[in-house]
C-alpha cells in the first residue's frame, strides 16, 4: 500500500467552479474553510504547508464511471489490436490474449497501474467492472481487490461483478456472481440481456434476484439497438421501480438511445427517469445517447472511460476530462453552459450514481480535490489542461506547483 505525504494546509487564490475565488483551509483529510478572496488581493506568497493556486480552477475529485481495470494491458509489452466480426468472437480473442498478458504481466499488476495513472490524473472514485466468467472464475476479482488495496491512499475502487459472457448463456455463472458479491463486488452486472444471453427475462430475473438478495447496486452493460434495446430499458426500469432500487441501478452504454426519436424516446426517457436509472456514457462515434435531452428529461447521465489499452481497442488515456471533451464533441456540446454540463459527467453527475458521500467543494467535506491550468470549467473541459495539484483525503497524490516542506 502507498502511504501519501501529508497535503497542504491551506490552497490560496482557488477559482471554484463557479467562478469565484477563495482560499481553501484543510485539516485533517477535510475542507475546513472556505475563505473568499478580495477582488484586486495583492498576490500571497505562500508559506510552509501553504500552496499557491493562483487563480487555478479547483475541482472536486473527477469520478469515472466505467472502467475496466482488470482488462488493461497498461504495464505490459505494447499488444497489436487483434480485430474481429463479432462480440462473441472478441469475447473469445480477448480470453486467449488475456492468457497470454497474464503470463508476463499480472493482473494485479496492471490494473495497479491503471489506476495510479487515473489517480494522477485527478480521478478520485472509479467503478470498474471485473470479468466473472467460467474460465477466470473469481481470479481477476482478487486481483483487482488485491490491486485496490495496493492504491487505496490514492483512489476509491468501486467494484462491479462483470459477466463478459453472458448470464444464463454459460452454466455456472449465476453461481459465480453470487460468489463475487459475497467475496468484495458492490455491484451485480448484466450484458446485453437479449442479444447475447438471448434471454432477457431471464438474465434480469437472475441480476436482479441477486442484487435483492445482497443489497447491491446493478450495472448492466447494454449495446443492444433500437426497439429492442428500449424494451430492456424500460423493463430494466421496471424491475428496478418494483425493488425499490432508485439510484443504484445503472445502464452503461445503452446505445439504442442515439436511435430512437419522438414517443418512443421520450416514454423510455420518462421510465429511467422515474424509476432512478442512470445512464453512463463514454462519448463513442456511433449511436450515443442524446446526453443533454436525456439530462433535460432526468435521467442522470454520468461518464466512463470504458475500455483502455486492452484487448478491445488500444486506445484510452484514464484522463476523465478527457472523456469529456470526447462525450463534448460527439453530443455537440458547443455552449459554456453545455461544456459545464459535460463536467458535470465526470464530476457532480458521476459522484451521485456512484452513490459517493460527501462529495464536491465545501466545508466539512473531504478534500478530495484536483487543481488544473484553466480559469474555468468550460476551459477545463476543452483545453486538455494539465494537473497542478491533487488531493486525495487532503493527502497529496500530484504536486507540479513545488508546494514548501510541510
């Protein structure tokens, strides 16, 4: 486990998200005071355990909503994408790729490596889905608990008990889920309930019997298209309204979304929105989910990284703002207003379907904080700013700013 050196004790002249500015006092891991700041205040230099932002935009922690830690081939020898024709043919590829990688390079190890990248890159809470399937079983589930332990001073692992092959497709794997609850998963997961498992009742009966049972969250993975993947939603809204799950459940991707139009995107909206559905999105080329009416009509939309450097493309970075400049672009999202928005995703949006406590910039909350080389959010989002400073439970994980000794 990495143990942090101790944070500053006071950040001065922080531009918040809103546009003002203040000094921010911590003590012990928490903000303690927020201290606005005198327009024309001459500049302040900083003295021991003291961190000049100088106008720097202050965020709270970015959140990224969908990762898949165990997957990432980040600290092993570059791997060649390995294309394929089908999801069921790269399910296959990516098992015998994931052998090969295992050989060299741990999981635990590169998921280590992943999230310390996240980490330094201001993310501060991460949920990341972890395959629970027959040929792993619960392997890389103690690989990646074995990894969040590695990182904890440094970032909050949230874990979801994955079924990258299907639920009732492969016997065996309720059983294994179960197991995966019992064994450090917060979150049951689903895929694609009728185009893969080709069971829909089925596959939900099964998620959402287990999730009853151990008091856990639900993220299911749909890319299922059109009327189809709209009858899902909104039988997934259903059974989550019938279980009183408001607020735990999540659909990541639900691509039909970004297909459907007029009655039948309103009615599906309407059903996520009254049943406390939210819907992740990682901004990909096709078919994404119309972000800011879906937000108009109140569903908490929220973003992800998804994939990053493994087997199913090489791309991705772990850089949440990032992501929303991608999710930014794709959705049109040209206004500040829009661009405040898409932070919003990674920030605010993301903390609340994670269901983290206690989140964002004010007084008693933990200081978990990231300032960046922006005067504002919609800058932050558009400019690929660098990290000046993080802070994780006020303990510093980033310092380019040269902070004195405490």
């Amino acid at each position: 486990m990495t143990t942090l050196p101790p944070g500053p004790q006071l950040l001065l002249d922080a531009t918040l998200p809103d546009g003002s500015r203040a000094d921010l006092r911590i003590a012990d891991g928490r903000i303690a005071a927020l201290t606005p700041v005198p327009a024309g205040r001459e500049r302040v230099e900083p003295g021991a355990g003291e961190v000049a932002l100088d106008g720097a935009l202050l965020l709270p922690a970015l959140v990224d909503g969908h990762a898949h830690l165990d997957k990432t081939f980040l600290g092993a020898p570059w791997q060649p994408h390995r294309p394929t024709s089908t999801l069921r043919e790269q399910i296959a590829a990516e098992r015998a790729l994931r052998r090969e990688v295992a050989g060299r390079t741990p999981v635990a190890d590169r998921a280590e490596a992943l999230a310390r990248r996240m980490a330094a890159l201001g993310t501060g809470f991460v949920r990341s889905h972890v395959d629970v399937d027959p040929d792993t079983g619960l392997d890389h589930l103690h690989a990646v608990l074995e990894a969040r332990e590695r990182v904890r001073e440094l970032i909050d692992v949230q874990l979801v008990a994955f079924p990258q092959s299907g639920v009732v497709a492969e016997p065996g794997v309720a059983r294994l889920l179960d197991a995966a609850l019992r064994e450090g998963a917060e979150l049951i997961g689903g895929l694609d309930p009728f185009g893969f498992d080709r069971d829909a009742d089925g596959q939900l009966d099964v998620v959402f019997g287990l999730a009853e049972r151990h008091g856990a969250g639900v993220d299911i993975h749909l890319h299922d298209g059109g009327g189809a993947g709209a009858a899902q939603l909104r039988a997934i809204a259903d059974r989550t309204a019938a279980l009183g799950l408001g607020g735990k459940v999540a659909v990541s991707h639900a691509y039909c979304l970004g297909q459907l139009a007029g009655p039948e995107l309103a009615r599906t909206a309407g059903a996520l929105a009254a049943a406390g559905v939210a819907v992740m999105t990682n901004g990909p080329a096709r078919s994404m989910p119309p972000v800011k009416l879906l937000h108009e009509l109140g569903v908490l939309v929220f973003a992800g990284s998804d994939n990053i450097r493994d087997a199913w493309w090489p791309y991705g970075t772990g850089d949440m703002l990032e992501r929303t400049t991608v999710i930014g672009l794709q959705g049109e999202l040209m206004t500040d207003q829009d661009l405040a928005l898409a932070a919003e995703f990674a920030t605010g949006h993301a903390a609340r379907a994670l269901g983290v406590a206690e989140y964002g910039i004010a007084a008693g909350r933990p200081a978990n904080l990231v300032a960046v080389a922006a005067g504002s959010v919609p800058e932050a989002v558009a400019a690929h700013p660098e990290r000046l400073l993080v802070l994780h439970r006020g303990r510093t994980v980033l310092d380019r700013l040269g902070g004195p000794p405490q």
